[in-house]
C-alpha cells in the first residue's frame, strides 16, 4: 500500500512518489526563535513528526531538515529591547524549542540549519536573481520582482497582477501582493546585526533563508515542504518565486500545511489571553503528552479548538493506555493453535489511516480497538501465546507512528517506596501503607493496586481532579 496525501499545489490527493525510489527529501518551516513556541506552532511541530514517522513505516528513508530562523525583524527589535546580543537571545529560546519538541516525544529531524549559518548561501542565490533580472535594488534594500516570475500565485491562488507597493517587513497584510525584500539594507535600527560581501552591509530577508538552506541541504527540488497553512502566502509563494526562478527547477512536488489550532474558536493572541505554551500547560499541571494526544486525534487538515478543559479527557485516556499496556505484558499465556485472531485486521486499518493523508483521527480508533482488545483479554485473566505475540507487536508498530509511549523510569527512591508500602499491606498496616502511598504521588507517580497485591505504577497526572 502507497500512501496518499493532499498536496496544497494541486489542491487534490495524490499518490506519494518520490523522486529517488526509496528516499525522502523533506523540508519543514521551523520557529523562529523570538519567543517560547506556543501551543498552534507545536501542533505543525507535532505533525511533521508524524509524516517522517509514517513514510518510515512504509520504509523510506527520509531526510527532514528544519530550519530555525534566528534572524528577523522582531528578534532584532526584542534582543535590543533587553539588551541581548542576537546571538544570545536566539539560543535561549533555540533550547527552549528543543525541550519543548522532546516534552511531546518529537523525534529529532536529521538537520537543523540555523539561518545565520547559511548566509552566504542566501547572498549567492539573491545576486544570481538580480544577475537574472528578477531582482532589482532599491534604496533601502534588494527587492524580488513578482512580476517577472510566471508561476506567482501558483500555490494559493492569490492573483499577481494586483501587485501594491514594495515590502521590507518579514511579514506583511494576507491581502495584499508586494515585492518582498531579499535582502535588507542595514540601519541604525539593526545595531550590530549586519552582513558584508558580496552585497552591501545588511541582513536576509525571511522568505530567502528557508529556500536558499532548503536548496543548499536537500538540492534544487525536494519532495515534501510542510509548513503551517498561514505560512501559505505570503511565505511559500514567494519560496517558490524565489528558488524556481534561481534554478529553472520546480522546488517542491508536494505542499503539506496543517491547519490552525484555535482557542475556545479564536485564534491565540496575547491581547484575548487565550494564548498557551507548552510551559503555560505544564504550569496549569498539564503533562504535555495529553496534548500530544490531543493533536493526534484531530485530522491535520482541519481546525483544532482547544481549550485546557479538553486536555484533561486526554490525560485520563494516557493513564487508561499506560495501565492496559503494563497489564497486557503480565497475562499469563496459554498455548493456543488457533491463528485467526482480531488483531490483523485492526492492524490494518491503522495502516490504511495513517496512509490516508495521515488521518491520525482514524488511526486512533483503529489503536483503541486493539486497546479493547486487550481490556478483554485482561478482564478474562489469559491469552494466547499467539494472540498475544501478535498484539505486543501491533501495539510497538503503532507507536512508531505514533509516538505516545514514553518508557516511564520511575526513580530508585521511589521504587524502594513502593517496596516498604508492599510490606506495609503485607502486615495489613492499611493506614501507613496509604501514607506511604501519598509520598509516592508527590514525587509524581500513582500506583494501581491490582489482585493478589501486584500493582502497575504510571506517572501521576492528577492535577485538581
Ligand atoms: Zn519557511
């Protein structure tokens, strides 16, 4: 089976083909490190996770490269503001982006390009576009002339001909149609953030730095370009404007945007105070694997509304998970020579979701299906060796896909813990034991009692309820 999926260039599914047989060539639009990331820029994060992890499932070899943008207009502005180099304030939040990528169980992409590594790759590709005549100075910077590229508006269906005046800003109105600045002209305004040779003193504009790292990492055409569906225009319009008029080549075969995330139907801003980080999240009690899940359990390409009240039916449901899967692993097993199992089947519409355009939605009920399964199995107290050999096995196969195991190491101290509250209910030292049994969830995990005095320990999500 192939996998499908919705490319925003031609507006319809296709079927997945790379260009080299059995290879991926992914680029994905990064954070740009000026602040924490907030909850809707971990949503695109989380889902790039999930193509890399679903096109390895079906065996290809990808190579995802994203970018951190390390350099822009706002990072100017807060770094002077508090009186940080660039360089500065752009690490503290780079390694705030990596915890939070690892706190949702993000794999690591294969490259992370930081803008201000590859300036010289972004000055070479915006000479070879004035030398092409799609790029012409003017007194505050070098501008990309959108009107001699054909193809403009080619993605999102903005029309070209509507063309307003100049643009410096990274970032400007959805609405309107303006050349953009490729490279910026220093002023007093930039301090110490300049660039020299083989252009005059200045800095890159934004949309120059993903094409000129995606071509310099990947080649001048790659597969997949995913990036948030508001990055559509401006940002990947003028990627394209930019990298097919340097290289005469088509820069991307298929367009991935996943769509906003909203909060109580708004979109996040500072000013409503709807908007979340990851650390708001934590802060609130939150593990932030519920909100993993919670991404998961949307399609990609539709709004999610999120509002903290929803996580906590997503925590309940991982400490659901964590307890059937410890439980699973202890049934005692009996021989069976029956091979006709639920579990196939169950398995292979997970498979036909995830390659439907990665409709993780779907997938989810296929895995709670094997949840089921499972449940029934520990409510009977056995299972076949066959079956459940067969279950173990669909259920690793899933989190590859996944990703919503994290192996739970619970700490010495607390292990001995949980051995002096054994012997305790040994003795019948209810009271003590219990005691005991408090300690254990300050330090952040639960322990549920089973028969015969086993127990399963997950992490202690509760939080107020
Ligand atoms: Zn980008």
């Amino acid at each position: 089976m192939t996998v499908e999926l919705y490319n925003g260039l031609s507006k319809a599914k296709e079927t997945f083909t790379p260009l080299d047989k059995g290879r991926v060539k992914m680029y994905c639009c990064g954070p740009t490190v000026y602040d924490y990331a907030h909850i809707g820029n971990l949503r695109s994060f989380i889902f790039y996770d999930v193509i890399k992890r679903t096109l390895e499932y079906e065996g290809l070899k990808v190579t995802q490269v994203i970018n951190i943008t390390d350099v822009d207009d706002k990072m100017i502005k807060n770094s002077a503001a508090r009186g940080m180099r660039l360089g500065e304030y752009a690490a503290k939040y780079t390694d705030a982006f990596f915890a939070d990528i690892d706190k949702v169980n993000i794999r690591r992409a294969d490259l992370y390009p930081r803008a201000t590594d590859n300036i010289e790759a972004m000055a070479e590709m915006v000479t070879a576009l004035m030398h092409k005549g799609y790029a012409y100075q003017a007194d505050d910077g070098i501008y990309y002339s959108i009107s001699k590229f054909k193809g403009y508006g080619k993605l999102s269906g903005i029309d070209p001909t509507r063309i307003e005046a100049r643009m410096k800003k990274d970032e400007y109105d959805k609405e309107s149609v303006s050349d953009f600045a490729l490279w910026k002209f220093w002023d007093a305004d930039d301090g110490d953030v300049f660039w020299e040779g083989p252009l005059p003193k200045g800095r890159p504009g934004w949309h120059i730095e993903c094409s000129a790292m995606g071509i310099k990492y990947l080649g001048e055409t790659m597969d997949i370009h995913c990036g948030a569906v508001d990055l559509m225009f401006p940002h990947h319009e003028n990627e394209i404007a930019q990298s097919e008029a340097y290289t005469g080549k088509k820069f991307v075969d298929y367009w991935l945007h996943p769509e906003h995330l909203l909060v109580g139907g708004q979109k996040m801003s500072k000013s409503l105070k709807n908007f979340y980080t990851l650390r708001d999240l934590e802060a609130m009690g939150f593990d932030p694997m519920s909100f993993r899940l919670m991404v998961l359990d949307a399609h990609y390409r539709s709004r999610l509304d999120f509002t903290p009240d929803s996580l906590e039916k997503y925590e309940k449901t991982l400490d659901d998970i964590d307890i059937t899967l410890q439980r699973v692993q202890k049934l005692p097993l009996f021989h069976d020579t029956k091979t006709d199992t639920g579990v196939p089947r169950i398995l292979e519409s997970f498979e036909k979701a995830v390659k439907n355009d990665f409709d993780t939605h779907s997938a989810l009920i296929a895995f709670f299906g094997l949840i089921d399964l499972a449940n029934k199995r520990i409510r009977e107290g056995k299972a076949s060796d066959f079956e459940h050999k067969q279950m173990v096995e669909a259920f690793r196969k899933m989190d590859f896909v996944l990703g919503l195991f994290v192996e739970l190491k619970v700490p010495d101290e607390v292990m001995k813990l949980v051995r002096e509250r054994d012997e305790l209910r040994d003795k019948k030292e209810w009271t003590a034991a219990d005691a005991k049994r408090k300690v254990i969830k300050t330090m952040g995990y639960k322990i549920i009692d089973l028969e015969k005095h086993d127990h399963v320990i997950i992490k202690n999500r509760e939080h107020g309820r």
